[in-house]
C-alpha cells in the first residue's frame, strides 16, 4: 500500500529549510517531506486507527510543506532582486573593459538622485580599479578584469539558483496539492462513514 510519507525527522528538515540542506545544484528538494496519493483508503485508515489521527498526520505534513514554501518564496524574491543588480554591474565593468581595449573614454550616466541621472564622460585605463559592494556596508577593490571574472560567476549563480528555486517551488506544489486531495478524500471517507453508521443505528432502533 502506498500512503502518505511522513519521516520522523521531517520538522528538522523543515527548519533547515531551503539554505542549510542543499543538493550540488543548490536544490533543496532531496530535504522535502514527500506526499503520495492514498490509493487504499480503508486499509490506510485501518493502519492510522481513526480518521481523526490520519487527518492530524497529515495536517502536520501540510504545515511542513506551507513552512518550506514560505522560505523558499522569500529566497526566489531575494534572487530576483539581486539579479538585476547584479546584470547591471556586470554589464558596466565589460562596458570599462571594452572602452579600455579601444583607447577611447567612456561616456556614461551616473545616478544623481531618485530618478535623476547625469552625462559624464571619463577616461579608462588598463590598470584601473573597480569597487563592488559585498553588502553590509562593505566595499572591495579589484582589478577590473578579476571584479568581470567575480561578476560573471555570481551572475551565472544568481540564474541558476533562481532557476532551481523555480523547479523546487513547483515540486512543492505538487506535494502540496497531493496531500490537500488525500486530507479532502479522509475527510469525505469520514463524513461517509458517520452517516453509514447513523442510518445503521436507525435501522437498529426502528
């Protein structure tokens, strides 16, 4: 019989969620408590003893995977913000090397304010130097063609985490859609099975 995949250590999982447990690509899915559909009502009901205890298993199975869905949503939200940021510095330290290549100066805009931009127009140089921020609050000089090389590497991780993040969120769903059928089938075996044994004690009584 195929029932509903509940691990003992599944909570701990959970809490790990989704950035202390990760396969090679940075998928979390390996950690995920599982769900598959109950094809043998009765004989899964006869195992869990009541409707009441199956439907609190999988209740609990539920809240696990609503927790991991709650992380995983805020860490795609996190990628998608850093993204651009990340596209943007890329494409202006290539945009340096490029004009550094030609001899030519690098006529750019550059943020003033919110939604205020100025022209400017700069020299570059083979040996210049560019700062990246690495977040709270700090700032590193590199040597432009090792900030291209750093950029590059986080640009591709950036798109392939979102992408993984993606992938993980749909596995999710679909494990999360099983196991709100088979709470609805419990329940409705439930319901059909009070009302089987009202009309029996009815008949009883008549």
């Amino acid at each position: 019989m195929k029932g509903v995949e509940v691990k003992d250590d599944d909570m701990k999982n959970v809490m790990q969620m989704p950035a202390d447990v990760k396969a090679e690509d940075g998928s979390t899915r390996e950690a995920m408590p599982t769900a598959t559909f109950i094809t043998d009502l009765d004989a899964f009901l006869k195992k869990e003893g009541t409707a009441e205890k199956a439907l609190e298993k999988l209740q609990r199975l539920l809240n696990a995977l609503k927790f991991i869905e709650q992380r995983l949503t805020q860490k795609k939200a996190k990628l998608k913000y850093k993204l651009p940021e990340i596209e943007k510095s890329y494409a202006c330290a290539v945009q340096m090397e490029a004009a550094a290549n030609d001899g030519e100066p690098l006529t750019t805009h550059y943020e003033l304010g919110q939604c205020i931009y100025a022209k400017a127009k700069m020299n570059v140089h083979e040996d210049d130097k560019v700062c990246l921020w690495l977040g709270a609050n700090v700032m590193l000089e590199y040597p432009r063609a090792e900030a291209i090389e750093l950029l590059a590497r986080q640009l591709a991780d950036a798109k392939k985490g979102l992408a993984t993040c993606i992938d993980d969120m749909g596995f999710l769903r679909e494990q999360i859609t099983i196991t709100e059928v088979n709470m609805a089938r419990v329940f409705n075996w439930d319901v059909k099975q009070r009302r089987a044994l009202k009309e029996k004690e009815g008949v009883a009584i008549n």
